[in-house]
C-alpha cells in the first residue's frame, strides 16, 4: 500500500512540475508576443511621424503653388483646395502628436466592453473542422490541377 501511495504522489508531483513549467513557458510566450506588437506599434509610428514631414513638405509646395496661381490670374477660385489640403493636414497632425491614437483606443475598448457580438466573425467563429474541411478541399483541387 505504500508503494503504491508513493507512485501516487510522485505522479502528483510530476503533474504539477508540468503544470508549471508549461505555465511559466505560456507566460513567456504572451510577454514575447506583448513585447512584439509594442515594438510593432513604435516602428509603425516613427514611420508615420516621418511621413508626416514628407507631407508637410509636400503640402506646403502645392498650397504656394496654388496661392501664387490664383494672385497672378486674380481669380480666387483657385484657393479653393487650400481648405481640404490645411483640414488633411491638421488630422494628421493630431493623429500623431494630438489625441486621436488615444481616443480610438478608447473607444475600442468601450466597443469591445459593451458590444461584443458585433465583432464576432460571419458565420461564427472557425472550427477545427472547418479548418480540415478547407483543407482537404484545397488538396482536392491541387490534385486535380496537375
């Protein structure tokens, strides 16, 4: 009875060391992909503010070409796409250095909250039988081809 007690509880023991280690590795694996989105999120920023500057450039050069063209033919008309071109770049200014980021973020979480089932697939969300059903029709169809 013994020996059988202590089978036991060296089972116990092993299934709990497991346990462990598969949960340390598990934490691991969400701190990596944590830490990849972040970094993700940085390069997908920086690239943003640098094309900020391009745009700026960009703009800047089409509103004076547009100013000059419309003293030089006295016709104000011209001036007239100086509006959206100063609206396009006052929202991208805020959506780098304003709050824009932020309050979508917020407001994605307040979606996310409160309405849940708008964000569920069509149709339901993927089975692993649905995956299998995919691909053995996708087999079919490569085999078919050749």
């Amino acid at each position: 009875m013994g020996v059988a007690s202590s089978h036991q509880s060296d089972r116990n023991s092993n299934a709990t060391q497991l346990s462990n280690i598969l949960k340390d590795e598990m934490e691991r694996q969400i701190a990596l992909r944590n830490l990849q989105f972040e970094t993700e999120q940085a390069v997908k920023k920086a690239k943003s503010e640098e094309s900020f500057v391009w745009e700026i450039l960009a703009a800047s050069t089409t509103l004076a070409g547009i100013l000059f063209q419309a003293h030089l033919t006295k016709n104000r008309a011209y001036a007239i796409p100086v509006i959206p071109i100063v609206m396009y770049i006052g929202y991208r200014w805020d959506e780098i250095y304003g709050t824009t980021s932020q309050k979508i973020k917020t407001d994605a979480e307040k979606l996310y909250k409160t309405k849940r089932e708008l964000l569920k697939p069509v149709g339901g969300p993927i089975t692993f039988e649905e995956i299998e059903r995919r691909r053995m029709a996708w087999k079919q169809n490569s085999f078919a081809r050749t």
